[in-house]
C-alpha cells in the first residue's frame, strides 16, 4: 500500500540517531543548571524508551506512537503557556525537511528554527520518531475532493494517480524514509479512500477493491522514482540538465558492456535510445518525457484492470 512502501516506516534506523543527540541534549542541560536535573530527566527518558525487547515492546512502542498520532486532543505538557502549537512545530519540520532532506530534520534544528531549547520541545512530541510520525501525516496532506459529475473509474484514477505522484515529487524527502514499522495517520487513511471512492460503484468485491487499491498506488510510487529524483536534485539546486546528463551518462555505460546485452541493444536503438544528455527512451525520434512514460504505464495498469472488471460481468 502507498505508504507503507518508502516513507511510513522508519524506527530502526532513526533511533540511534535520535538517543545520541538526546544524550547530547541531555548532557548540556545538566551542565547549564549545574545539578544535573536535565540530564537525569533526560536519561530517564532514554531508558523508558528503550526499555524491553523483542516483538512485544516493539509493538507497545508502536502502538504508543499511533496513538500521539492520532490524538488531536494532545496538548503540551505543564508550565507557561506555550507561544506555538503542535501544529507550528510540525510545519518548521516540514520545512526543514523540503529544504535540506530528511537528515537534516532534527528536534535540534526544529528547536533552533522556532527560537526555542531543543528540551522545549519535548513538551509537543516525546521523541523524534512522533514529531516525523506527525510530520509525515502532514506533508501528505489530503488528496482534493472530487468535484462536478462523475466521470467514470477510469479517469478518477487517473486523478487520482497524477494527485498522488504530484504530491510524492513535491515532497522529495518522504523517498528517504527508511522501511520499517510506522504508524499511518489520517491523512494516509485519506488518500486510500480517496481511491476507493473511485471503484466503489465497480461492483468489485472489498477483498478486490483493496488489492486494486494496492496495485495503483505500487505503480504509481514505484513509476515516480525518476521524477522524484529529478526533484530532489532540484532542491539541492542541481538544474534538470545537470540531472538529466549525470544519469543518462550512468545508463549509457551499459552500452557495449557484455553484462548487459540487452539493455545495450534497448539503449542504443533507433527507436528506444538515450543519449548522455538524457536518461528518458526515445519514442518517434525524441525522448519520451517522464509524464508520456508516466501515462503509458498507468494506462496499461488500468487496461488490466477494466479487462478484470469484464471478466466478472454474468454472459
């Protein structure tokens, strides 16, 4: 499913990450009050969260994560009143993250951003895996809802499709997240009914529409991976001929290498070539761009499913 595939999931490899500059935090705020109580405060934490083994407290942790996810109750903890919210610290993550990739998405650079300690901000999330829990819900934000008559499951999904792969090239950083277990929000759950409003009047079954769904959205984020590399190198201020030559020239090495026979052949034909100044085939005597090969993968993907749909029609 969508967001199960490069950027709902990434404990493992945050955490740490996230207890070094935890401990980091920790060891500053004792030497700053110069008893220690920051640094105490802090370690406890580390320990509670680190606390047991195995699948259970894995799915405890998980299932606590979840719920400051979902929780739109959640307020800050005790002290003054806060001058943000949530909301605003997701929002400087968000930031942090468009600008300079996921690495670089801190409780330390979020703090630094908002004029606060990076302690403060333990009063909004427990830890950096809810703050890029939150931050990932919120920078999927919702797919547009549907206006004026319907017109057909074909072209809704084809909305829905392009929507979908606009957002991911939008937000290159989420292809960063690495695959392990997250919590999925509400925006996640917005985007699956979103598809499923577009088959539900397909008499296909619950079990089918599901799989549909999943089949869609793994072509879609799987087919985006180009054009969301081409965003990324645009972020960091690489131009698209930049781009465009770095790869084609990287591909163009398979040609003549006896490793590779036939993607040498493919590369170097009349009608699907490259050529080092761009890593797209050539269709009728030009590179195809990455929405024609987009669209001619999509319509193949629904040519199949229309052809499922007409096997289930009564003779």
């Amino acid at each position: 499913m969508l967001y199960t595939n490069k950027y709902m999931i990434y404990t493992v490899v945050l955490s740490t990450g996230f207890f070094k500059e935890r401990r980091d935090v920790a060891g500053r705020t004792g030497q700053q009050d110069g008893k220690g109580r920051g640094t105490k405060r802090a370690q406890s934490r580390d320990t509670g969260l680190a606390a047991g083994t195995g699948a259970e407290s894995d799915g405890e942790e998980l299932r606590k994560r979840s719920g400051l996810l979902w929780d739109a109750r959640q307020r800050p903890g005790r002290g003054p009143k806060p001058m943000v919210c949530r909301e605003d610290v997701v929002q400087a993550a968000i930031s942090i993250a468009d600008r300079d990739g996921l690495a670089a998405l801190t409780m330390q650079a979020v703090a630094e951003r908002l004029g606060f300690t990076t302690m403060a901000l333990y009063r909004y999330f427990p830890n950096k895996e809810a703050l890029i829990d939150a931050s990932v819900d919120a920078a999927l934000g919702t797919p547009l809802p549907g206006s004026g008559p319907r017109e057909g499951w074909r072209k809704e999904v084809k909305h829905w499709a392009y929507a979908k792969r606009a957002m991911l090239c939008s937000r290159p950083w989420l292809a960063e997240l690495p695959f392990v277990a997250a919590p999925h929000g509400p925006n996640w759950l917005s985007w699956h009914e979103a598809f499923l409003q577009t088959i539900a009047d397909t008499g296909l079954s619950p079990e089918d529409m599901m799989d549909v769904l999943s089949l869609v959205h793994g072509y879609v984020s799987g087919s985006s991976d180009t054009a969301i590399s081409l965003a990324r190198a645009m972020s960091r201020g690489i131009s698209v001929a930049q781009w465009a030559q770095a790869v084609g020239s990287d591909l163009c090495r398979a040609i003549n290498d006896p490793r590779y026979p036939i993607l040498s052949a493919i590369l170097s034909s009349k009608s699907g070539g490259i050529s080092e100044s761009s890593p797209l085939p050539a269709r009728g005597g030009r590179p195809r761009t990455m929405d024609e090969s987009f669209d001619f993968g999509l319509e193949r993907v629904l040519d199949g499913i229309e052809r499922y749909l007409d096997s289930l029609k009564p003779l």
